[in-house]
C-alpha cells in the first residue's frame, strides 16, 4: 500500500497495531500481577490487552472495506474508544486516539520525527486532561516521560521516526522503574505501575515495528519487579470507593466538564475520554445510581457496566469450582436474547452498529461459572472478536473455549437447538457446527445509500435481500423480496424453515405473511416464527 504524502503508511500501522496486540497478550499475566493501583483487582493487562485488541480490529475492518488513510485511522480510535475496559484501557484509548487524530491530520510538508513526537504529546496532555485527579507514578507518567524524550529527539537535525520512537520507549522504560519512588503504594508492594507496564510495552512494539530491533523482557533489566505479593479479597479497597461504574455516553462536548464537576466528588479514578458525540466514561464510586445519574443528565448513557472489587476477585469460580458447559451467543434483539436463553445460553447483546467487544464476551464467558463453553458470535464480524476472548480466557487454564463461527443469528438459534451437554465437547461441538453449516440462511432489509451490489445498483429505501451474507436481489416491495429469497432458499431442498422478524412496525404481520407463504408453495416443509426484535433486518430466515 503506498504511504500517504508524510510518508507513514497504513501497513505500518497495522504492524504496529498486530504486534502491539501480541506483545501485549504476551505481558497480560505480567501486567494483571503487577496491578495493586488504583485498585488491587489483577485486570490490568488483560483491560490494556483487549482495548488494542479492539482498534486492531477495527481499523483492519476499515482497511478490508478500502478505507483511506484517515478513515482507517478514525476507526482505530473508535474501536479503542468502544473497547476500552476499565481505568488503564480507558486511558490507553487516549492516547492511541489521541496519536491517531494528529497522524490523520498531518500535512506533506511536515518530518515525520517531528509528527511522531507531536503525536505523543498531544496524546499525552490529553490523557492528563481525561483524568479528573492525575497522579504520578502511574501510566500517565510513563507517557509523558516518552513524549519529552521524543520531542528533543525530533528537534535535532535528521532525526527520523525510528529514531523518535526508540527515545520514547528507552524513557518510559526508565521512567516505569522509578514509579515505586513516586508512588507508595507500588513501593510497598515491591511492583513498578501495571498501566506504565502496559504503555512500556505499546511503546517497546512501536520500536520494533519501525527498527526491527525488540527490547530486552523487563525480567531482564534491572529495577523492574514483576510480582506482587498477594492481596487478599477483602482488602481490596481499604480506603477507596467499592464500586467501578463504566458506560458510553452519547453527549455533547459542552455537556462533559459539567459531568467531570459531577463525579468528581463521588469518588476517584475518573476518566472521560472521547469526543465527536461519542464518550467512554469511568470512575470508582460508592453511589453507583449518582454516577448513572450524572451520565443522564449529561447526554444518554449506554453499554453501563458496574463491578464491585471484592466481588470481582471472591467470583472468579477457580478451576475446581467450574463445571458443565454453558453456552455464550451474541443476540441482536430482545427476542432473539429470549430464544437463547431458553435454549440455556448466557446472552451478550450485539448486531450491526452495536457489535460486542472482547472484553464482553471475556466477561461472559468468566461469569458462566462452566468448564466449558461454547461461543456463538452470529455475525461475522464478532467471529475474531469472540476468538480474542476465548484465547484470553483459556490462559487462565481453568476453562476451555470453543468458538463456532457462526455466520449468522438464525445459524447460532440452530447450533444452540442440539446443544447437548451431556455429549463430549468435541462431540457436542461436531454437532453444533455441522447443524450451523447446513442451515442456509437468507435476510431482508432497506438499502440506506446508493450503491451497486451483486444484484445491480440501489437506491435509498430499495429493498434488498441477502442469501448468505450477500445480495442476491433488489426490489420495491418487502413481501415480494422475502418470499423470493425464500423461494432460493429451497430451491436446495428443506425440512424446516425458520422466520425472525425484526423491530419494523410492519415485521410481525411480513412473517406471518411469509409464513403463510411457505405453507401454501412448499406444503412438505414445517415452518416456525419468531418475534426476534433485531434492528436494521426486517427478516431473517434459515432452511434446515
């Protein structure tokens, strides 16, 4: 791929961001060990892990859909910024955001050293300016320590952008040996920051991307402790708030620094990141509904996610505690979400526009409280998304994790229909994906932009139907589109057709209507409809 006129490319971008994302897993049980501040809750590395893993994602989704430069760039901040987990993620999407924007915005004239070095200082004063008390010592110190050493290293004549990058990271590594000086907490545990930890290792990434040279492991370097001494449960906030609250908040930016005067004096730990409408807001409290509160009053609140410290560590079931298997499925409506847990699934909402994250599915599979478990991501897009969270959950060595690529909602309803935990997994597992695979599955729904597909060209308000997960024909009339898809559909043959119509006011009465249908052209052929609330899709259907 050719470079854009500053001369940085999408391809080192994406370099960076493949071996950021693998170094990073690497270091995640480091990290979680190193974690005793702001709260002792061993998550650390695994938050800073999937908030990368996330921009990774998207940003190579933006490329795969021929995204330029710039647009490429911007989903990689979206994608940090809806990824970002907990205290340290919600800063890390910061600065990746903020070093983002300034490459995006960087003009032909300008040296890439001095790009570079701008980049992580803005990066830097904006991360500070996220958090509502910023506190030395921490990854915040580690960040700003790299961006001075690159900014005096790009002022120098022929300096380059490897040259910029290996500056920062020597400095950061210095600078996370001496956070047990600047920080008590860290010096009593005998561990330098976790969050400084995981920016050392995002920085150490950059260098070898762009030098080829990989930094020594910190276990080799002098003054960098590792492990912590245990902490127990019910030490886990002696003197802080008990609860971590997270959500997006869509608002306006004139509406934030009325939010920060809000939860500051709830509690600490606040961060408010984001921007363009779109924030993602943390914070450690003991009002869990004052912080909600003050998110409503700013704008509309989303994805709200609360933790309570202790019980997040004393619920972690252990490997000996876990049994059975259990079942995750990602859910695209509220009926959908019903289906699948009658069938006994543990349920992660997601579809088009609201696809779940890694640290998501993680937490759902974690909190199954099974041995083993079986994801149906039913999109796919979510199947690498679902394949990130199950390589993270199995390092623990206490679960074991299948993901079945579901292509499709209809797919996953038939994979979790011969669900049976009383077979062996790889037995069960078999049968699950052979059902998925043989379920052929077709959809509905309204073209929103012109644009030519595999059927021919649409309109806005065109009706377009789907035979897996392409187009495969163009119309006026929702009726008439349906049924000729379904008429594809079994033109393979068929037992059994199943018919999900989605949230439209007119949704229940085309199933019905296509159900009809079904009954009268194909007489031989069992039909079954649900109400499955999905956005976007009118129908979707499968033939089994």
């Amino acid at each position: 791929m050719e470079p854009v006129p500053h001369g940085i490319s999408i391809d080192t971008v994406l370099r960076f961001v493949d071996v950021a994302t693998e170094t990073l897993a690497e270091a995640r049980e480091e990290i979680d060990a190193l974690n005793v501040y702001p709260v002792p809750d061993g998550d650390t590395g695994t938050n800073m892990f999937l908030t990368v893993s996330a921009a990774r994602d998207a940003i190579r989704a933006a490329v795969d859909d021929g995204a330029d430069f710039p647009t490429a760039l911007a989903a990689f901040s979206r994608g940090a910024l809806l990824g970002a987990r907990g205290n340290s993620g919600v800063i890390l999407s910061q600065l990746l955001g903020g070093i983002a924007s300034r490459l995006a915005g960087a003009t032909p004239d300008e040296r890439n050293a001095v790009v570079m070095a701008d980049a992580l200082r803005l990066a830097t004063d904006a991360s500070y300016a996220a958090v509502g008390t910023p506190v030395e010592g921490t990854m915040l110190t580690v960040a700003r320590a790299a961006s001075d050493a690159a900014l005096v290293r790009a002022a120098e004549p022929g300096a380059r952008a490897r040259d910029v990058f290996s500056v920062a990271a020597a400095a950061a590594r210095e600078a996370l040996a001496r956070t047990p000086d600047q920080l008590k907490v860290l010096a009593d545990a005998g561990v330098v920051d976790a969050g400084g930890r995981g920016v050392s290792v995002v920085l150490d990434a950059a260098e070898t991307v762009l030098t080829g040279r990989r930094p020594p492991p910190a276990s080799a370097r002098r003054g960098v402790p590792r492990i912590p001494a245990p902490v127990a449960a019910d030490e886990l906030t002696p003197d802080g708030p008990s609860y971590e609250v997270m959500f997006l908040l869509d608002a306006e930016a004139a509406a934030i620094p009325v939010l920060k005067s809000a939860l500051t004096p709830l509690g600490d730990s606040l961060v408010v990141v984001g921007g363009e409408g779109l924030w993602n807001v943390h914070v450690h409290v003991d009002d869990v509904g004052a912080a909600i509160e003050a998110g409503i009053d700013a704008g509309r609140p989303h994805r709200v996610r609360v933790t309570h410290f202790a019980d997040q560590v004393r619920s972690r079931p252990s490997a000996a505690a876990r049994t059975g298997r259990r079942i995750v499925a990602v859910a695209a409506g509220p009926g959908l979400a019903r289906l699948f847990e009658e069938a006994g699934a543990v349920v992660v909402l997601g579809g088009p526009g609201e696809r779940p994250s890694s640290g998501q599915l993680l937490e759902a599979i974690e909190s199954s409280g099974a041995a083993e478990v079986v994801v149906l991501p039913n999109d796919a897009d979510s199947v690498r998304v679902a394949e990130v969270a199950a390589r993270t959950a199995e390092e623990s060595g206490e679960v074991k994790v299948v993901v079945i690529p579901t292509q499709a909602q209809v797919q996953g309803l038939a994979a979790a229909a011969v669900h049976e935990p009383g077979r062996s997994l790889d037995a069960d597992v078999l049968e699950m994906t052979a059902t998925a695979r043989h379920a052929r599955h077709g959809a509905v729904t309204v073209a929103v932009r012109k644009a030519m597909t595999m059927a021919g060209p649409c309109e806005p308000g065109d009706v377009l139907g789907v035979i897996a997960g392409d187009f495969a024909a163009v119309g006026n009339d929702l009726y008439a589109v349906a049924t000729g898809i379904l008429d594809l559909l079994l033109g393979g043959g068929g037992e059994l057709v199943t018919i999900v119509s989605g949230n439209d006011d007119s949704a229940d009465d085309l199933g019905r209507r296509c159900a009809a249908f079904v009954e009268t052209s194909h007489p031989h052929v069992d039909v079954v409809v649900h109400d499955g609330g999905q956005a976007r899709y009118p129908l979707l259907v499968s033939v089994e």
